[in-house]
C-alpha cells in the first residue's frame, strides 16, 4: 500500500489489525503514526489502552501480551513497537502467529527505518496486515509540501515563496514544517505568505547564508562568497551541509544549461523543470556563466572536495579552494 492510499483509507476510518510503517522520511512516519492514533484510540482512554515497546529492548512475548489485552471502556487498544527493525529473531519468531491471526480490538503498529520483505514475518504481515514506506521527498516534490503543510497550518504561501524555503532548507521536513508554523505566525492577518516574509524570516539563518553562497558563486562574485563562506563557519556550520547546498544549486544549473545549449526558449526551460518565473531569470543569467565541460569540472570537485573532508581535510581550506576555483575557473 502506497503513504497516500494510506492516508485515504485511515480518512474513511479503516483501521488495520496490523501494520508497519517505515523508510527514510522519519517525519512522515512519525506522522502517520500520530494520525492513525488519534482515530485509531479514543485520546481520554489512552493510559487504559495504549501501549509502547522498543524493538531493541523488547521480547515478543510482552508486545503479544499487550496486544492480545482487551481494551478497556473503549473498542479498540493501540501499541506501538518503535524501532522495530530492531527486534530479534526469536522475538519475530514469537510475533508470527499473532501476525496470521491478530486480535480484532487492537491496532497493533510497529515502525522503523527499514525492513526485510522476504522474512517470513514480513511476508506474513504483508498478508494480514499493511506495510507502508515513507520515502524520502525529492527535491522537486518538495514546494508541493510545503504548500500542503502551509495550508494544513492555516494559511496558504505563495508558490515562489514555497520555491524559495525549498531552497533554503531543503530536504528536511522536519525543519521545513518548523519554518512554515513561524512563518504563519509572521504573516499574522496577510492572506498567504510571500517571498518577502520568508526572505525575513530566514535572513539569519545558515540556511540563508548557504543559500547566498549557492547564488554568490552562481554569480562568480568572489568577495562575497567568501563572506559567505565565512560567516557559515563563524556559525558552525559543517562541511556537509555547505557541499549539499553548493551541489543542489549548481545541479539545477547545469540542467537549464544543457537546455540553453539545446535552444530551448526559456519558457519553456522553466515549466520543464518546474521553476518559477520569480527565480527563472537569475538562474538563466547564472547558467550563462558556466559552460558544461567547466560543470563537469565543478561536480569532480564537488566530489573531491567532500571525500578530502572526511579522510583528514581541512574542511575551510577544501572549500575556500573550491569557492575560489568555481568564481575564476583557476582550478
């Protein structure tokens, strides 16, 4: 079952007996897991009927105890095993004929990171219950977020708005959800939330000043993007972090480049890789200043400058000497 058929059937008010929810996106998971509680148990009755184990400290026993307990003053009872890939052997073993025939008044749901689907216990579950994974959002599904999450927070944000936080932030919804609440919040009486409003809200951040960087270099201003690079370091920022942002901008420039060089109108450059006609033009201009044997050249030492920061690099030294290479083409 996908996260959005998911999502549906818990709307229609199908509980399922069993499932497990996992994957990389932790923050969706996390989610899910509070939507189907808040339908799943009556909120007033949760200390009589809901239950939490770990999987890497629980037996199978305790959770099939649990779960085989009738709820009390209720229909229905929860338990929860988080990190439940974690759970061993014996204790899958344990679980199996709970799985092929669990209990009609309890939910029982299990999350985690990954799984093994061709475990006989997952293969199982699969039969009797429901399996759900959370991918991770990629970068262009991500405005669409968080558009839905603006909206789901009591307030609409513009799409160049949305574009510009993608940007900022990108590809953590945890922090993104954490910037939209303040955001609403700022926005106070406005209709929706602008560029502006995020422009302000986000001008002190690191994400902001990793976002200048992107531009800055894009720009091939030397001076500031070593301000840039400066005052992201002054802020603690790690090597990572500083790359990622670097990568995620010079990637979408070295598409619209091939583009370009395809005689692709510009129009069209932006509905095909869907980007908004507030930030089409500065990204064009950008494109023009690289040529794509020299984005070629920036990936390789992308690459290089991010292996060197983790086997014993300077990380300010590698990417001032990255900065300085991407501004004059002085590799």
């Amino acid at each position: 079952m996908t996260s959005q058929e998911f999502e549906i059937s818990l709307k229609k008010g199908s509980i399922p007996t069993v499932c497990f929810l996992y994957g990389e996106e932790q923050f969706l998971v996390e989610r899910a897991v509070n939507t189907l509680l808040k339908i799943a148990i009556d909120p007033s009755l949760k200390d009589f009927n809901f239950n939490v184990f770990f999987g890497n400290e629980s037996k199978g026993v305790d959770i099939i105890d649990s779960a085989q307990t009738l709820p009390m003053f209720s229909e229905r009872r929860a338990v929860l095993v988080k990190r439940a890939e974690q759970l061993k052997a014996d204790a899958l073993e344990t679980m199996l004929p709970y799985i092929q025939n669990p209990a009609p008044g309890t939910c029982l749901l299990l999350t985690g990171t990954k799984i093994d689907q061709r475990k006989k216990f997952f293969l199982e579950l699969k039969k009797h219950g429901v399996i759900v994974e959370y991918k991770r959002l990629y970068d262009n599904k991500l405005s669409g977020f968080i558009q839905s999450e603006s909206v789901a927070q009591g307030k609409p944000i513009e799409t160049a708005a949305a574009e510009l936080l993608s940007a900022l932030i990108g590809n953590n919804l945890q922090e993104l959800s954490s910037q939209i609440e303040k955001l609403v919040v700022y926005a106070g009486p406005k209709q929706r939330i602008t560029v502006d409003d995020v422009r302000v809200m986000a001008s002190n951040s690191k994400a902001f000043t990793a976002f200048e960087l992107a531009k800055f270099l894009g720009m091939r201003d030397v001076p500031n993007s070593i301000r840039s690079l400066d005052a992201l370091f002054l802020n603690g920022e790690e090597a990572p972090m500083i790359l990622g942002a670097m990568a995620r901008h010079f990637r979408q420039l070295w598409r619209v480049r091939e583009l370009l060089d395809k005689k692709i109108s510009q129009a069209d450059i932006g509905r095909d890789l869907s980007i908004n006609s507030f930030f089409l033009g500065e990204i064009v201009m950008q494109s023009n200043n690289f040529p794509r044997r020299e984005m070629k050249r920036i990936f390789e030492e992308l690459y290089r400058c991010d292996v060197s920061s983790k086997t014993g690099g300077q990380p300010y030294t590698l990417l001032h000497g990255l900065s300085m290479g991407i501004c004059t083409g002085g590799w």
